[in-house]
C-alpha cells in the first residue's frame, strides 16, 4: 500500500488507510472494543484493558481529523464506545481506574478528542456525559507515577474546564509543581527519573505541553509562554536526532510507537509554535513519516505491528499490546488546523544543519553528523524498569543506519546482540555489557563512562568520535580471569561480505559499511552472526567482532569503529590512531584530535 506525505490531504488519505484494516476489529456487539482477535500476545494489563486501549489510542489520529473533516461514520463509532465503556451499569463497561492503571494513559486521547471536538459532547444526553465525565474524574483520586504521566490528569482537568464540568485546578497545580522539578535546562526534562531524556521528553512532556498551550492561552498566559519557549529550545537540539533521510535515532524505550518520533513537531504546528521555520518542520516530519512506511511495519491487511522496522515481539516493553503501536497516531495531530496554516503554506525543506558534531549535555549525548546518517555517543542513561534497557540506553553509539540490537539470551554470545558494546564473560558464556554507569563526562570530543559488570571490575571506557569512525579505549581493573569481546555496527546478513586486511575485518552491505579494527589488545576478529530478531532495523544481522583473554590485573584495550553509511563513502578513509603513553592522537585528513587518557 502506497503512503504519502506531501499535501495535508495526503495525510489524510494516509490516515484513512492506516485505520480502514480495523474496521473488522470493531465488535458490532460490544461497541467500543476494538481489539479482540487482533492479537493474542500479553501486557502487564489485563485483556479487557489491552481492548480499551486498542479503542482509545485510535483517537490520537481520529481526533484532530474530525475537527476539519467531518466523518458520520467514525463519529457513530466513538460516540457508541463512549457510552457503553464509561456505563458503570452495562456489562461492556472499561472498568473503573485503579492507582497506576494503564487506563489512566488512555484518558489522554480521549480528553484530547473532547478538547478538539466539544460539538461530540452536545451530542451525549446528560446521563452519558455524567459517566464520561465519572470514568474520566476518578484520575483526581488516583495515584500515578511521578513522570509523564502527571499530564494525563492535567489534560483531564483541562478538558473538564473547557465542558463547563468540576475540574480540579489543586491537581493541577500540584502536578505542575512536580513537572516542573524535572526540568533541566535547553528545553530538557527529564521523564520523572534524573537518567532518562529519551523521546517521552518529545512526544509525552512536550507535546501535552503544547496541548495545553493551545487550550489555556487565555486563561494561563505565564505558563503557556514559558511552554513555548521550552518548545522552541528544545526543537533547536531535537532536530539532531533525525538523519537527512526521514530515519531518527532509535533510542530508549516504547520504539514500538515508531513515527510518534514526529509528534513533538506536529504538537508546534497545532499551537502555531514555529520553533524552526515552518518548511524546516515540514521536511522533518514529511521524510520521518515517509520512511516509516516504507518500512516493513505493516502486517498484509495494514494493520500496524509491534515492533520497529519489522513486526518483532522480542525488542517489546511488558506494556506494548496489540493497540500500543497506534500511539504513533499523535503525529496526525497536525489535521487539526486547516489549510491556510502557513505549515501546509510553506515549502518542505532539507535538513539544514551541517554540523559533523553536536553536543546535547542535557539529554547527555554527543551526536555525530554525515549526509546520510548520524550517530549518537550517550552514557548516563537509563530507565531501569523495562525491558533490554542495556541495548535501549547503554550501548556505546546509536545509528539510524545501522540499527541496535537486543538480547535473546545471554548465554553465548551470539544470542546476545551485543553490537557495539563490550561484552565480558569468564567463560565464553553468560557475557555482561555495561549497564549502569558509576560515573560518566559527555564532551564536544569524547564520551567518558565508569561502569562495573561485576563487583571486582571496574570498566572506564572512553569513545572519541570523527567522521563517521570512532575510537574506543577500555581501562579495565579485574580481579578475575576475563574472556572479552568487542561489537561493532551491525548489518543484514543476508547481503554481507566480509573481508580482513592489514587493518582489521571490514563489512561490506547495501546499507553501508561496517569495520572493527583492533589498536591495543585484541587477538582475533570475526563477523558474528546473532539470532534472528535481535537486532531493530534487520530480521538476521551480524557484527563485527574482536576477542581477547584477560587475566586478573589491570588492562587496556583500544580500538577503531566505523559505520559508514551507503552514499557517505568519501568518509571510508580510515584514521590514523597514534597512542604515546596516556596520549591518544586521532588523525583524518584535515580532522585532528588529541585525547589525554
């Protein structure tokens, strides 16, 4: 099926065919459940909610295309789920929210549906709008999780203001109070917990930011401009995170939700925010949503899939069930505003920044540019409570063309996914890589962690970027017998070639070019095939790898990286790496760098 992303009608036209697939998902018995029989794997949450939220998440999509175009049809549909699922009396009720409940997530489309469309509230009899607004209300009684999660309840209260209904403005307050502490600086937050600036910064504390800001204009100026201001902070370094290509870094947690990766941008357009110049927005949003649908993301009949650049259960959270995907729907928030919103006047732009390097100290990064790619150095994050959070946060560089992989199993390392990390066994079996960090510096030139895959060794890695190739230097103080291991950038293996010369192994794909070249301290290399499913952007992938054996006592071991991208081949010149002592001198062409160690 063919998508495109040029015109707002062609967002349209895609909406409509990314939500046609589920018209035989809806029970025409149980109005407002939608997903039963579209999938049978588990959540943490029951199967009754799993239904809820397959309902629910549509209207992150539905709800701003009503405001323009009217739809009899999708409106019968909502407006019949609202009734029987807020019902406490009829037997297709939701259920009433407990602490903690992922029902309390799903309230924000629907706040936000109301918000956009109040003309549905008019269409509901008193009675039914006491139990929308009952179901929804319980939120001011609940208790959440201290992170994005706060903006569920103030979207709520926002909506409550707006319907003339009892809002809540003490929750209100008390939950701005608490935003506002995870706030960093540059536009940056944190998400509730001081290690994790991933996209919940873009597409959650942002983006209901600029929900708010559309609806409380008049009646919180001082809040609303300092939204704003954080938006348009914030926008200067996010556009980093997205390649010349449409591709944004894969980082962190919920990646199932794929294109919400546009959401922020789509946000600033919908409360007339223009952090970049309009055409600059466009571009990103129109080439992120194009390459994701050129991906592999989509089952025959259209449906979207969990999982990233294919359909993979493997990389999932415990909270992704069958309808968490279509969270990517917030990104269709922008057909709320017409046509003459100077976003759908304005011309779609290339990426503009020609920067090589960018460094974002708040969310800890160090990102590194080339015409077809970039690269994120990260150390110091981490969400701890879900799943693979040493890949999702603690891998020593992210790449929109080469991917990252997770692990299938710990026991050998192949099952590991362990590209682009140190993995270190004391037997060639249950390898540990880096997941905390006991320390960490993120600088314009270097990326320095301090981290302990055991009690008795401390690892300190320091990673030096430059064009596209990157050095990595391993101190490591062990009291035990170590076998260890380094991974480079992964490729599909389906169309690898492999080859050594004087320097190290070197991976030819149609994707680019991945080579691993040992400095200090190696033996061996090899191209490591990993088990089908590990890695995010390739179903069977491999990655160069070198080896070694360490006794007990203290160690170095350096290496060079590359992850050259397919069209980027002018950077395919190797550097040259000189270590004098605690010196380390990095040396490409015109490209200097000197490293004290």
């Amino acid at each position: 099926m063919k998508y495109a992303f040029k015109t707002r009608q062609d967002y349209i036209e895609s909406f409509y065919k990314m939500i046609q697939p589920l018209e035989s998902y809806y029970n025409q018995d149980i109005p407002g459940k939608l997903l039963i029989g579209q999938g049978t794997s588990g959540t943490v949450y029951s199967q009754s909610t799993r239904e809820v939220e397959g309902f629910l998440r549509i209207l992150w999509g539905v709800g701003p295309l009503l405001v323009q175009n009217k739809n009899e049809k999708l409106t019968e549909i909502i407006l019949s789920g609202l009734k029987e699922g807020t019902n406490p009396s009829n037997e297709n009720y939701w259920g009433t929210p407990q602490n903690y409940d992922q029902l309390i997530v799903e309230m924000a489309s629907l706040s936000t549906l109301l918000l956009l469309n109040p003309s549905l509230w008019e269409l509901l009899t008193s009675k039914e709008q006491d139990n929308v607004f009952n179901w929804l209300n319980t939120v001011n009684n609940r208790k959440t999780p201290k992170n994005n999660w706060l903006f569920f309840r103030i979207l709520v209260n926002v909506c409550f203001k707006k319907l003339g209904r009892k809002y809540s403005q003490e929750m209100m307050d008390q939950d701005f109070k608490l935003i506002e502490e995870f706030y960093i600086g540059n536009g940056w937050y944190y998400d509730g917990r001081e290690t994790q600036m991933d996209y919940y910064i873009s597409f959650a504390i942002h983006y209901y930011s600029l929900i708010y800001c559309k609806f409380m204009e008049d009646d919180d100026i001082e809040r609303v401009l300092l939204f704003k201001k954080r938006a348009k902070e914030f926008a200067k370094s996010f556009q980093y995170w997205f390649d010349a290509n449409g591709e944004a870094i894969p980082f962190g947690r919920s990646l199932t939700y794929r294109f919400a990766q546009s959401a922020f941008w789509s946000a600033l357009v919908f409360a007339d925010v223009e952090a970049l110049p309009w055409g600059e927005i466009r571009g990103i949003i129109e080439r992120n949503m194009t390459r994701w649908c050129e991906h592999d993301i989509f089952l025959r009949d259209g449906r979207l899939t969990i999982g990233y650049h294919y359909e993979n259960l493997v990389m999932a959270e415990g909270y992704n069930g069958a309808g968490s995907p279509y969270w990517a729907f917030k990104t269709f928030l922008l057909l709320a505003v017409d046509e003459k919103h100077p976003f759908w006047e304005s011309e779609s732009l290339s990426k503009k920044s020609t920067e090589k390097t960018y460094l974002i100290p708040e969310a800890r990064m160090l990102m590194q540019n080339s015409p077809n790619q970039v690269q994120a150095f990260v150390s110091g994050q981490l969400e701890p409570n879900q799943a693979h959070i040493e890949a999702k946060y603690s891998k020593l560089v992210y790449s929109t063309v080469f991917g990252f992989s997770v692990s299938k199993g710990n026991l050998f390392y192949s099952q590991g996914g362990f590209d682009n990390c140190l993995a270190l066994s004391e037997d060639d079996s249950y390898y540990r890589t880096k997941f905390k960090t006991e320390s960490f510096d993120v600088t314009e030139d270097y990326v320095r962690s301090v981290w302990k895959p055991w009690k008795d060794v401390c690892v300190t890695t320091i990673v030096i970027p430059m064009n596209g190739w990157h050095v990595r230097v391993h101190d490591i103080e062990t009291r035990r017998s170590l076998i260890v291991r380094e991974g480079g950038f992964s490729t599909p293996v389906s169309d690898t070639t492999c080859f050594e010369n004087d320097h190290g192994l070197i991976c030819e794909s149609s994707i680019g070019t991945s080579l691993l070249t040992p400095i200090i301290g190696f033996e061996e290399v090899e191209y490591t095939v990993n088990e089908p499913n590990t890695n995010l952007f390739f179903k069977h992938s491999g990655h160069p790898s070198s080896k070694t054996k360490l006794k007990a006592g203290k160690h170095r071991l350096i290496s060079l990286v590359g992850g050259i991208a397919s069209g980027d081949e002018q950077w395919l010149t190797q550097p040259t790496v000189v270590v004098d002592g605690n010196i380390l001198t990095l040396v490409q062409g015109e490209s200097r760098k000197q490293i004290k160690l």
